[in-house]
C-alpha cells in the first residue's frame, strides 16, 4: 500500500460508512481518512417513518457528519458527488471534476428507491429513503388535511385517501404510525371535516405483510394493522400511479392525491465506477469484502453483493452495514500490517418492526418470536440504544 501514512478513502456516510470511518479513527495506525458524502449529515433511517408520521422532528434523526468526526483528528469530511471511480490509478473523480487519490478505498455509497418501471411511480409517488423525503411526505400528508378543510368535497375525490405501497417493515411501520397520527392527533386539530373518514390502503403483491418474518410475527402484524383501520390489499400490484387516482392490476382504481412508496430500493449506481455488477445491481464482492482484481477497494452495507451464513445476499438493513463497514476497515488495518484478510461473517441478531406505539414483532434468534409491548421494547432497545448509542431524548420522544 506504499510507505508514510495510509490514505483511505470512504465514499458515503451512511450506517456502514460511519461504521468504517469509526474503526479507522481508533486506529494504532498512521491513517488519513477522508469521508466523502453528498450531504453534511447521517440519517437515521429506521426511524425516517416517524419523521413522515410527524412523530419526531428532522432534527431528531439527522446528525450533522461533522459533529460526529470533532474528535476524530485523522478524519475529514468532504462535501460533495463521486462520479467515477478508476481503481487502476487508485483515484476517484467527484461531479465539479476533482480527483482524490487514495490507498485504500472503502465504499459504502447506499442504495436509492427502487420503483421497478411502474408508471408514473417515480413522478407522482413518495418514496421514503431519506430525510428530505420525509419531511415531504409529513408536509403532503398534511396539506391534504388543510385542502379537505378548506373544501370538504374534496374528501369524495380521495383527498384523504392514503395509498402505502409495500408490505415490508417501510410500509407496515408508516401505515401503523399513520394511523396513530389520524386518530390521536389530526382528529383534534380539525374541525369541518370528519377526519374518521381518512383512508389509509396498504398494497402488497403478495398474501401477507412483513415477508421476511416469521408466520407468528406477520399474522400478529395483520391484526394489528386491521385494528387501527388499516386496509389491506393483498395479491395486489400497482400498475400505474397519476396525480388523483393509482391504478392496480386488477383494473381497479383506487382515488387518492398520496401514494406513499415503500416497495423496495435498489443499490446506487456511480455514474462509472468500472466495477463489476451483481444482477441486482450490487458491485461483487470477495468473502472479505475486497472487489474481485482490486484488493484495496472494500465495499460494505447495501451496495455490497455479500453472502450470509444461508448463501443468500444480506439485507439492506442498518446492522449488516454496519458490522460490513467495520469489516472492511479491519481489513484495509491487516493489509497495511502485512496480515491476511478475513472473510466477513454476519450474525443477524433477528428482525423487528413497530406496528404503532407500544405495538411491535421481532424475530429474534434461536426462533425466539416477540409480538406486542414486550416485542416494543426490544425494538426500542436495539434501534435507540445500539444504533444511535443513547437513549434518554428519543425515548422520551417515542413513550
């Protein structure tokens, strides 16, 4: 890798990327590291749904990158877009045309919404990927409440009709917690329409929701929807989205101003980064995390097409990314040490998904399966105290 201190490049700075940047950071190694991110802030993403459902602020999930790094001397943060990434001449080229020069790099660049060709999704539907795209659809959300007050015909055209397309954790968590908000909050703030009659419709293509879960943990998600008026369309696709109305395979249309999109993401694409490409779009991987021909370039979290205990490619989740980003750091530590690299290992600690306050599933090891408020509290416990590292403000915040 050269002699004097080790450059290491990560590009992103999501959960794996943070996670990488943090290993380095502690290092008893000579390391420069620049962390390059579009934005100035890490997002919570597990908690962008509470964001949308006007349960926490922005400021509540989004943590200035800066803020994060104050005490880490070797590490720097630029602000900016890589288009291309050239690992033969070991240099990465942003969108204003300057290039960096690295000795190992670290790729952590994330995943973006995934809206498989439906048309119209990507014009008129809201994903729910990051903060920005929270904060608009909490504001959508209620500007139709304020334009079916102002004018409660509009009710009949679907004003108040709020289509969740999905029925993975995204979706089942923001229809419960939509729910919430309609029935404990906006039904008191409005006083010329009968907010009883806001709609919310989950759509998923299959028979059930949470399809990742066990059987337990998606019949008590079920239940727990229906009991809070959630409507649920199973076997379902969505064909087409337009402004006032979203079409299903079926043919039936379904009239509503708010699709919310919850269906899947895809990983990132650099503009040219001369990598190889899973058929889903990941960039391959070696079991150490190293690219196949270039082994200073690690990739970690959602863009990496990684393998778990079962063979199948590992979730685009924040703890698979997180522990990958520290992997790959370890392993960019060995090869500067002169050690071998080691394959990385995933323990899944289990799944979990809220339903709504004090309502939750978690499919945890062992086949042990939670449901209701003691499924909750773990939720709370392994998203507030191990991924954010404190507990006392978003606890407050979610009891």
């Amino acid at each position: 890798m050269g002699d004097g201190r080790l450059r290491v490049v990560v590009i992103g700075a999501g959960f794996a990327g943070l996670a990488a940047v943090k290993e380095l950071a502690h290092a008893d190694a000579d390391v420069d590291v620049m962390l390059v991110d579009r934005h100035n802030y890490n997002t919570f993403q597990p908690l962008l749904y509470q964001v949308a459902t006007a349960g926490l602020d922005a400021g509540d999930v989004g943590h200035h990158i800066r803020g994060v790094i104050r005490d880490w001397p070797r590490v720097d943060l630029l602000v900016g877009t890589v288009t291309h990434v050239d690992p033969g001449a070991r240099k990465v080229v942003l969108s204003n045309g300057d290039t960096m020069s690295y000795d190992a790099l670290v790729i952590t660049a994330g995943a973006r919404t995934n809206f498989f060709g439906v048309p119209g999704a990507q014009e008129h539907g809201l994903p729910l990927y990051t903060l920005a795209d929270a904060v608009r659809v909490r504001n959508h959300v209620l500007s139709c409440f304020e334009a079916a007050e102002a004018d409660p015909s509009l009710v009949d055209g679907g004003m108040l009709t709020f289509v969740v397309v999905g029925g993975g954790p995204t979706g089942v968590e923001t229809a419960g917690a939509m729910s919430e908000l309609f029935r404990y909050v906006i039904r008191r703030d409005f006083r010329h329409i009968d907010t009883a009659r806001a709609r919310i419709v989950l759509v998923e293509m299959t028979d059930h929701v949470l399809g990742t879960f066990r059987p337990k943990s998606r019949q008590h998600a079920r239940e727990q929807l229906e009991a809070r008026g959630v409507e649920l369309r199973f076997g379902s696709r969505v064909t087409a989205i337009e402004p006032t109305r979203v079409t299903l395979d079926s043919g039936d249309a379904i009239p509503t101003h708010t699709v919310i999109w919850a269906a899947g993401v895809q990983a990132n694409q650099l503009t040219d980064d001369a990598l190889p490409r899973t058929q889903g779009g990941r960039i391959v991987v070696n079991p150490d995390l190293s690219v196949p021909g270039h082994p200073d370039v690690f990739v970690a979290g959602d863009l990496a097409g990684a393998n778990g205990p079962d063979g199948k490619v590992l979730p685009q989740l924040a703890r698979p990314a997180m522990e990958g980003g520290r992997h790959a750091a370890i392993q960019v530590l060995r090869r500067r040490a002169g050690l071998a690299t080691l394959p990385f290992r995933y323990r899944d600690p289990g799944t979990m998904a809220t339903i709504g306050r004090r309502s939750a599933v978690a499919d945890l090891r062992l086949g042990i399966t939670l449901t209701g408020g003691v499924a909750w509290l773990a939720w709370l416990g392994l998203h507030l105290v191990e991924l954010t590292g404190g507990i006392r403000r978003r606890t407050e915040i979610l009891v």
